[in-house]
C-alpha cells in the first residue's frame, strides 16, 4: 500500500467537503492499525477510547458507510443491528488509493 496516495486522496475528499471529522479520524486509526496491510481487525472498545467516548456504535455505523461509499475501507465483518460495545470487533480491508 502506497500511503502517500492514501493520504493524497484522503486530503482530496476531506477538502472537497466529502467526509466529515468522524469519518477522517476513523479512517486514520483503521489505516495505522493495520499496519501497512490492507486489512485489519480493531475492538470497538479502541476506537471508541482512540476517538472519544462520546463515539457511539450509530456514529461507527455511519462513518463506515461514508467511507464504504467513497471507496475508502470496505467493512468486512457483518455490522450488527445493535453491538455490544465490549465484544464487538470491526474487520475492515482499506483498497488502493480510493479504489473499490
């Protein structure tokens, strides 16, 4: 993964107004986590101490679809109805810069 265009198109959605700073900070922790691969495993309970507790399952929710929606990460694991925020774990894949 070439995470200076990761970086290139997430500057370029962010400044065109596309995502907003729930769907920036989470995109960044989904891609440090994973390290360099393209996919990756993150308990709820980390995002939520990472972003905020104020960072309900329903604001996880609709970050993962703003992102899904521009090809940003692809949520891999289902996404529950409700969550039981102390066992869930989100599995994600980040595609090349932006592509589905």
């Amino acid at each position: 993964m070439d995470a200076l265009e990761q970086f290139k198109e997430l500057e370029r959605l962010a400044a065109g107004n596309n995502l907003d700073a729930d769907e920036i900070r989470l995109y960044l922790l989904l891609l440090a986590n994973c390290r360099g691969s393209r996919s990756g495993q993150i308990a709820f309970t980390t995002i939520k101490s990472a972003i905020g507790r104020e960072f309900s399952p329903a604001r996880l929710g609709k970050a993962c679809k703003r992102l899904f929606m521009t090809k940003l990460v692809v949520v891999t694991s289902p996404f529950p109805e409700s969550m039981n925020e102390e066992t869930f774990i989100l599995s994600y894949s980040i595609p090349p810069s932006g592509k589905s």
